[in-house]
C-alpha cells in the first residue's frame, strides 16, 4: 500500500483548479489506490472527484499504479481474481436511512473501480425493531458476509454486535453511540462516530463555562436514552456540577404526558435542562415546551447530536420552537462535491423524496467512509493471497469467519483522512472529530447563513471560541440566563436571641410575637442579595420566643429536614454540622477564647522582686553567670595570678568574678585576649538585663498592676471551677469533648450582663472563674464591659456563616457574593454601624499573657555570649593540645606508653 502524500499549501496556490486557485488553507491528501479525499476546506475535491492537475499528482499517480499493479499480480496468482466479497448493510429505510444508502453505495463503486475483486453491498431493512436487526444480522452471517455495517441505533447494534462476536465477524456501526456499545463488552464492534461519553464532557465544558451547578437530564426512556446519564454525570461531577432531576419520556410519550411531566419540572428550581432523545420525541417536547412557556428567558435549554444532527433538514417552525437552545454536534469539515454526487444518486433512488444536498446530514460522511475502511481492509488481506473461508460453529447456529480476527485487526490499524475527517482506531472508535456548539436563533431567514443558527463554539479536549460569539437565549435575551429559579421565596429561619442584639435586632409585632428588624448579620446578609445578579426571593421565619436562645444544632437539623431552605444568623462552621447542610464562605472569623475578671495585683509581696523574671529566666542567667565565670577561669588560669592558687581560693575568685560582674565591679585584672573579648560580650548582655529588670520591678512597684484572675485554663478543669458559656451554642459540647471539662462545670448565660455579674461574683459566689464564647461576642463583650480580659489560647473554628441545604446552588453564588462584600469598604461600614469597639477593647480587647520577663525575650543575647564563650574556650583548647603535639612529636622511643603519665603530670600543673 501507498503511503500518504501531501501537498503543502504554498503549492496548492498555483493549482489551475479553477474554483480552488489562491486558497492557501487547502491541503490535498492521497490515499490508497482509489480515493483522493479532502481535508481543511469543502471545495478541495472528494473521492470520485476529477484528478488533480497539480505538477506532483503524476508522481503519486505513478507510484500508486506500479502498487496497484503489483497487487493485483498478486490477487491473479492467488486465484482472487473476480472474487465477489460480502458485506451486511442493516438499516432502517426511514430518513436517515434513505439518507445513508447511497453513500453506502457510491463508497462501493468508488472501492470497485480499481479493484481485481468486486465488493457486493446487501442492505436489510429493520425497520427500527432490534429483533428483525438481529434476525437479519444472523441471514447475513449465514450467507458468507465478511462484515456488516450499522445497525441504526443502539439498542439494535447490541443484538447484532453479540451475533458477530460468535461468527467473528467485524462489525462497524456510524451511527450507534451508546457507551455501554464498547469494544472491551464487544471485541469486534467498532464504530466511526465517538461514544455519547465524549458528548457529554463537552455538555459539561458548556454547563461549566457559564457556571450553572445543577441541570435536568430530559431523555427517551430507553437505552439510547438511559446511556448518557452516567457518562453526563460523570462529566458533570468532574466540573462541580451534578444532575438535578431526571425526566426519561417514553418514546411514543403523548403531548399530554409531556405536558405534565414538564409542569412538574416548572415547579422545581433547576433551570438548565439537557435533551437527548431522539428527532420524533424532541420536535413534541420543544412545541409543547413554547405552548406552557419553557423557552422564556430564565430557561437554558442543551441538545444532543440526536436533534442537532438534523437541524439542516428541520421545517423552519420546528427550528422556531428550539429558539434560544444550544446544541453539540460532530463537526465535519462539508463538501460539495461530494454533495453533489450524493444528490445525484439519492435523486435517481428516491425520485419522490425531495431532499435538498443542504439536508445531508453526518451519516452520510461516516456510511461512506464505513464502506471505504472495510475496502481498504480487504484490500490488504486480499494482497496477501488469503482466500476467505467460513466453518461451522459446534455453539451457534453462525458460520464462524476464520480471517475475522485478521481483518478486525486491519481495521484496528486505520490511520487515514476519510471525508469524515481523521479515522484513527482507539479502543474501538475511528473518529476523531470535536463538536460544534451551535446556537439555534430561529427560522433559517433570521440566521446570516439561512440554516436557523449559528456556531458559536468548538470542543474538542477543550472549549474554543465560546467566548467571543454572543448568545442568544430563549426570550431573545443576550444575557447568560443563571440557570436556577425559585418558584416559591425561600424560607429561611432566623434565631431571635435573648442577648448580643447587635447581632439580629428584632421587634414585637401587634400579637407580641418577635419580628426581625435589623442588625449586623441582617445588613450583611442584604448587602449579600443586593449584589446577586439576579432577584433573589426569600422571607425571614423568627425562630424563637426572644426570652429563651433556641438550640443552634436543632435548627441545623430542622434544615436537613427541610422543614426550612436556609438559616442566616452567627451560624458557626462546624465539621459535624457540615454533615447535614451545606455553609457558604464566612463572613465572619470566629474562634473559642477564655474571658476571666481582672484584679489589682498585689504589690506590697515581700518577694516582689522576684516578679520581674520567670523562674525560668532566673535560672538561665544564674547559669550563664557560672558558664562565664568558668570559662574566664579557665582562659586566665595559666598566665593571671589573680586566678591561681590553693582550690578553695580559686572557686571562690570563679564565684566572686562572675556576680560583681552584675555591678560592673570585678577587681581581677584580665589578661587573655580571648578572656577580654568574653567579658566584653557578658558586660553588654549584663548590661541589658539590668537595664529590664530595674524597669519591670519599678513598674510593679510604683503602677498600678492589673492582672487575670485566672492564666491557665487547665487549672480551671483540675479543680472543678465553674465556667460559663452561652446558651444554645456549641460551646458547652466543645468545652466537654475537647476541653476535657466536666458536665458539673458548666453554666449557660445568654447576655453580656449576665456574663459580667457572673465573673463578678466569682467562683466562690455562685459565679463563674471563666466564660468561654466565641470571638465576636468576646469582642463585642469587652468594648462595653471594662473590668475583664480575654486570656490564654484561642481555638480557630470555621467562621460565622449562612447555612443552605445540602447540594443548594445558591451555596457558591452566596459564597462569591460574601466574598465581594467581605473586599469592599461596605463590611467595615456594616461592622462600624452595630458594634463599638473604643470604650475599653484598647485596655481589654487582646489576650492578656503574664508580663514577666522570660527567655523568649533574651534567648538572642544568651546565643550570643554563649556562642562567644564556646568559641574562645575552644580556641584556648586547640592551642594547648597543638603546643603538647609539637613538644612530644619527636620522642625518641616510639612506644605509646609514657603518653598517659604525661597527659595527667601536664593536668596537675595546668
């Protein structure tokens, strides 16, 4: 066989082709013996087409004779000559039937032309009934074909795919699409068009793109229908979208049915449905759809390639009804030559019809490149001198086909441009085409091309272009419709509280019952709706008498069980709660925090002056007074007097240096270097710590000390203080699983006031030691309430946040908007509005942590004084041993033993 030849581009432009001259885009492919076929343009010729005058053509003409030639020497030899070769056709002779004969037929003609065998089509009628598919399937199989095509649809292809996997017999489908069809579940189906599983990955490019989150799968209850709604969902998830609703339509479903089932769905709030059902179902949901108002604005409505393939063919009041859909059709590339033959012969077949060349649709390209795939195949097993035979199958009632596995191979191995585009096997599909996203815009007189829409997109591993070409919706309207609708306002609880008002501020209406009227998570939840694109329709439910705070958890739970939509209040984000509802993003940081009573520190201690370092700062520096006074002992030992002497003497010169040190009054003379440059460092770090210790013990002694009455929350759980937290919160539940306190512990209040008299009173009074709440109400607490502190850790959580169903899509659209309000000045306005944080958050507002000097802050200057001392003990060591090495390195016996005696004479005079 040939290998393909291509012309560039540069030399198509001085073709004399009359109609082609100056079209630079033009690429020109030959292939095999008997098809010159087009790729990038639909006025390149097809196959049957003239011969290209171009200067090269002779060349490929001259080789494909001499291969053709020496081939058909090989097929003469072989006694192939004339051989008749079989092949099944199954359709159903209705409009896409009719359409796909006579390319069926001319692709035959076209094989036969330059072929030593002849390749005889036999086209059976379905009739669309899977059982007259697979009855004629097996008539077929039984009378020698070596291959059969089609059938139509998907559940017929089923039955026959299995009979041609007991003859093994390829079997090639252009047009069944079911992804359940594969080449795993079937190892000799193949088929030309891709699978419904890719179809739906570029439904959800669409779906993603404009940023819907829900859809409703509308579908012919039956396996062509069924098939795509694991692939859809698949797709869906994969771009955080999922499937609504589903609304499978019988296939014979009458308008009244339809009419009902889509009033059910107009009840619910999805608005983005995706169709994939079959032209005669589709034309009857679509004219229902206009009579009850569904292609409106609000409404998006996607097709599938088993409408959108036939859009061409379409009465403009069919188009009319699908105005404003989107539809996914395989692109390929169009050509009227082959146009043109295919109307001849379709003309000459079915002269009462009246099809225009403008109404062939795809499966046309693909039946004729189905033909042209299995003639190529053939072709090569033919060369090779392999005589076809047949032989009884002991299981079935089928001839089994003994070079079926090597023709299914071949056919495997296709790797050509057919006029559907480029054919490459993978898995079991040839096609390798993308889709169009189309725009449907009306009758063919309102579209620039007269077709009834437009292409405003491409898809093929990726969304192209989508975003340049304008859309025109159901309703006329050019703006993205959101994709969601609320039939009814949603009904959102909201918590009356007794205490923290500025939170939900709420009124008595005329019967005394409580009204929301106001407050900070009010204002922040409007400005959230008012930045929604869209109207958004809601009323707010008080839950709650207002003496009495309702249990947060339990209004969670009322939502799960969509006794309400959605909460708003100082709803916190909890792991546990996340499991029944679904949380937008926070509007509000939050966190668990300790709040205790301030009292005036006692200054009158007698051990007051210890106060300024911790326990563990004062052993540091007595430490480092020794580690100094050693080190300068042993660097000055050997060369001051001042440091030598009887051992008693020198431990008391070690201790005596290194403390006046703290006074700046050593007496001791220095004499080493390394020793001055020790002192130096330790005098600057005395020097420091002098200077902070006089400065934190004059503050003790001379201000007026405020401090927590309690540091350490573990105190509180070792002795069983009582601590407060406030009621119907999760607080209480956290303090007990995480905290480790105990149930007797705990007491609920429900107002800053009763928080105040509560830490007023105290432990010991009926009162509390600590109260535990969240951030926002500390904070809110102590910028009205002086005379407290928050101390010790604070325990992140979530955030405050608003509180949807599970799976609602106004989750993100809140989210974003939350996020847009929580950037802009209006969240400090808002905040500014409901809480004042000036009277005593400067004294109060921050966790209070012990005053007393610790390591934290002198680690540096230890480091450093450490770090100099180690370095000049170390240098002083290196000079002893290198001196002991050179005045021992020549002994003249070379035994090791009097080294010990005089390492240890050298210590004692050291």
């Amino acid at each position: 066989m040939s290998e393909i030849g291509k012309i560039s581009p540069s030399e198509c432009l001085n073709w004399s082709c009359g109609e082609h001259r100056g079209r630079d885009e033009e690429v020109c492919i030959f292939v095999s013996h008997w098809e010159l076929v087009h790729e990038g343009h639909k006025n390149v010729p097809s196959p049957g087409g003239d011969k290209c005058p171009h200067p090269k053509m002779a060349k490929y003409e001259k080789r494909n004779s001499q291969e053709r030639e020496l081939d058909n020497e090989i097929i003469r030899a072989s006694g192939l000559e004339n051989v008749t070769v079989n092949i099944g056709v199954i359709l159903q002779l209705d409009w896409f039937g009719k359409v796909a004969k006579p390319a069926f037929e001319l692709a035959a003609e076209e094989a036969n032309k330059n072929s030593q065998w002849r390749l005889v089509l036999h086209f059976r009628d379905s009739q669309g009934d899977p059982v007259r598919a697979a009855s004629a399937g097996l008539e077929l199989l039984q009378n020698g074909a070596v291959a059969i095509i089609g059938p139509q649809t998907s559940q017929e292809a089923g039955f026959v795919a299995q009979l041609c996997d007991a003859a093994q017999v390829p079997m090639l489908s252009f047009s069944a699409t079911d992804p359940l069809l594969s080449f795993h579940r079937f190892p000799y189906f193949l088929r030309l068009p891709h699978s419904d599983a890719v179809q739906m990955k570029a439904i959800a490019a669409v779906v993603n793109h404009y940023g819907w989150r829900q859809v409703v799968a509308v579908y012919s209850d039956n396996d062509y229908g069924t098939g795509v709604l694991s692939p859809l969902s698949e797709a869906l998830l994969e771009v955080g979208s999922q499937i609504a609703n589903r609304c499978p339509l019988p296939t014979r479903a009458t308008r009244d049915y339809i009419r009902a089932e889509l009033y059910k769905l107009m009840t619910m709030p999805p608005r983005v449905f995706v169709v994939h059902m079959t032209l005669e179902l589709g034309e009857s949901l679509f004219s229902v759809a206009n009579d009850i108002g569904m292609m409106e604005e609000d409404y998006v409505w996607i097709i599938t390639d088993g409408i959108s393939t036939v859009l061409d063919a379409l009465n403009p009041s069919i188009i009319d009804s699908m105005k404003g859909a989107l539809a996914t059709r395989t692109y390929i590339p169009s050509s009227s030559h082959f146009a043109n033959r295919w109307r001849d012969k379709f003309t000459a077949e079915f002269p009462h019809e009246g099809i225009k060349p403008a109404k062939m649709n795809i499966y046309a390209f693909y039946a004729y490149d189905a033909v042209s795939i299995i003639a190529r195949a053939v072709h090569k097993l033919n060369s090779t001198g392999t005589r076809f035979s047949f032989s009884p199958s002991p299981l079935s009632q089928v001839k089994v086909f003994q070079q079926g596995a090597r023709l299914l191979q071949l056919l495997s191995e296709t790797d050509y441009v057919g006029i559907s585009g480029r054919l490459r096997a993978r898995e079991g599909e040839l096609g390798d085409c993308g889709y169009q996203i189309l725009n449907v815009i009306g009758g063919r007189g309102e579209s620039e091309s007269g077709k009834g829409y437009r292409v405003v997109g491409f898809w093929k591993d990726g969304l192209q272009g989508i975003r340049n070409t304008p859309v025109r919706w159901p309703g006329g309207s050019e703006s993205v419709p959101r994709g969601w609708a609320t039939p009814e306002a949603l009904k959102i609880a909201v918590p009356v509280k007794h205490g923290f008002e500025e939170f939900v501020v709420t009124t008595r209406d005329q019967d005394n019952k409580p009204k929301i009227s106001g407050g900070f998570v009010i204002d922040v939840f409007a400005e959230v709706v008012k930045s929604l694109p869209y109207a958004f329709s809601y009323k707010l439910i008080p839950y709650g008498d207002g003496n009495v705070t309702p249990s947060y958890d339990e209004l969670v739970q009322k939502v799960y069980t969509k006794k309400y939509d959605a909460l708003v209040g100082d709803f916190t984000i909890l792991a546990n709660r996340s499991k029944y509802v679904d949380f937008t993003q926070p509007y509000s940081e939050s966190g668990l925090a300790m709040v205790v009573a301030i009292q005036k520190a006692d200054s009158s201690n007698p051990w007051a002056f210890l106060r300024p370092f911790t326990p563990g700062m004062w052993i540091a520096t007595g430490g480092f007074f020794l580690f100094t006074g050693i080190v300068v002992w042993l660097l000055e030992h050997r060369r001051n007097n001042n440091f030598r002497g009887k051992p008693r003497r020198q431990i008391v010169t070690l201790l005596w240096f290194s403390f006046s040190t703290l006074f700046f009054a050593q007496r001791e003379r220095i004499v080493s270097s390394l020793a001055r440059g020790v002192i130096i460092i330790w005098l600057f770090v005395v020097l420091i710590l002098t200077s902070s210790y006089t400065a934190s013990l004059t503050s003790i002694l001379t201000v007026q000390q405020m401090e927590p009455s309690i540091t350490d929350m573990q105190c509180l759980v070792a002795n069983r203080a009582p601590v407060g937290y406030q009621r119907g919160s999760f607080v209480g539940h956290y303090l007990q699983e995480q905290l480790n306190f105990h149930e007797t512990q705990l007491k609920q209040y429900s107002s800053p006031d009763e928080y105040a008299e509560a830490l007023s009173k105290g432990p010991n009074n009926g009162g509390v030691a600590a109260i535990f709440d969240e951030l926002p109400y500390i904070r809110l607490f102590l910028s009205t309430r002086c005379g407290f502190t928050m101390v010790g850790p604070t325990y992140r959580t979530g955030g405050l946040a608003f509180v949807f169903r599970k799976g609602s899509p106004w989750v993100s659209e809140i989210s974003r908007s939350v996020l847009k309000l929580s950037e802009s000045a209006d969240m400090q306005r808002i905040q500014n509005k409901w809480f004042n944080m000036t009277a005593c958050i400067t004294q109060s507002g921050a966790p209070v942590e012990s005053n007393r000097l610790s390591m934290k802050s002198f680690w540096g200057l230890y480091l450093i004084t450490g770090t100099a001392s180690v370095v000049a003990l170390v240098s002083f060591i290196g000079r002893l041993l290198y001196k002991y090495t050179r005045g021992h390195g020549h002994s003249p016996s070379p035994s090791a033993s009097p080294v010990t005696p005089s390492i240890s004479s050298h210590f004692k005079s050291f």
